[in-house]
C-alpha cells in the first residue's frame, strides 16, 4: 500500500494544475470580452462615421458657396415663389431622383449598435428622408403633372417643407451623433 506521503506531492500537482487551467480561463474570458469590447467600439464608431458622412453630404443639397467660400443657405421660399409662376404657366417643376439613404439601409439591421441617445434623431432624420424619396416619386408621376396647378403648387410646397425640415433634422442627427459616446 502506498503511504499518506505518496500522494501529497500527486495532489499537490493536481491543485496547481486546476489552479493554473481556472487562471488560464479566466484570463482568456477576460480578454475575449475585451476584445469583443473594442469591435463593439469600433462598429459603433463606423457606424456613425458612417452616417455623419451621407448625413452630411444630404445636408450639403441645401447649401450653396457663395463668394470668398461662404455658405449660402438655400432659399425655400424664393424657390416656391419662381416654381409657383412656372406651375402655373404650365410647366411643373422638375423634382431630381433622390437616393439618400444608401448607407442607412446597409447598417439599418445594425442601428443598435448605436448608442442610445442619439438612435431617436438618426431614425427620425431617415424616416423623414424615406417619405422625401417616396414623395418625390410621386411628383414626377402623369398623376401630378395632370394635376390642376393649384394642386401641383401644394403639393410642391408640401415637398419644399418637407426638405426644410429634414435639414432640420439632418442637423439635430449629426449633432446627436457627434455627441454620443461610443457606449450604450
């Protein structure tokens, strides 16, 4: 029979072991949340990255440069008043294609990968540029253009304040993005 001494040094060993393979998880369970931790980092900070560059370029559509650089807003109302002469002289507005959520959509499954605090502007900005996209199809239809210029003229003033209000929008979303950590 083996003595109470022989084992001691076999126990020994194993404690050790099982000490050494419990610290070897812990450290590896450690270091894959920090891992997963920063690429969870670094998609939040593309994706807003991401959504500042096509919110901004959208927001651009309503600026012009004037002399010496100078941003010159775009103007609503001088607009409504040369399209509604036009409108009614019978020659409706020509209404550009509008395609300004490429990248939205391609992160839209993503969205909650941002932080809370901003996902409310991003997505009010977006919803309203959907209905743009949408809206602006409609006035290139045969329905719009043989509509009665006084339907014509409200429902371009309707799109002219729909595009005011998504710059609105697209400032209070870029705002929000910058503003936003890159946590929950």
């Amino acid at each position: 029979m083996a003595s109470a001494d022989s084992f001691q040094p076999t126990v020994l060993a194993a404690v050790i072991s099982s000490a050494v393979v419990a610290v070897g998880w812990f450290v590896s369970w450690v270091a894959s949340r920090q891992v997963a931790s920063d690429r969870r980092r670094e998609r939040v900070l593309d994706a807003k990255a991401a959504l500042i560059a096509e919110i901004d370029c959208n927001r651009q559509r309503f600026d012009d440069v004037g002399p010496g650089g100078a941003i010159i807003e775009y103007d609503f109302e001088g607009d409504f008043a040369r399209q509604q002469d036009r409108i009614r002289s019978g020659n409706p507005p020509a209404i550009p294609r509008y395609n300004s959520t490429t990248i939205f959509r391609e992160i839209l499954s993503d969205v909650s990968v941002l932080p809370n605090s901003c996902i409310t502007q991003v997505i009010a900005y977006y919803k309203l540029e959907m209905m743009i996209e949408t809206f602006s199809e409609d006035l290139r239809t045969k329905t719009f253009l043989e509509a009665n210029p006084e339907k014509q003229i409200q429902m371009y003033k309707d799109y002219l304040d729909m595009l005011r209000e998504a710059r609105s929008r697209a400032d209070r979303a870029i705002r929000a993005l910058k503003q936003a950590g890159s946590g929950r």
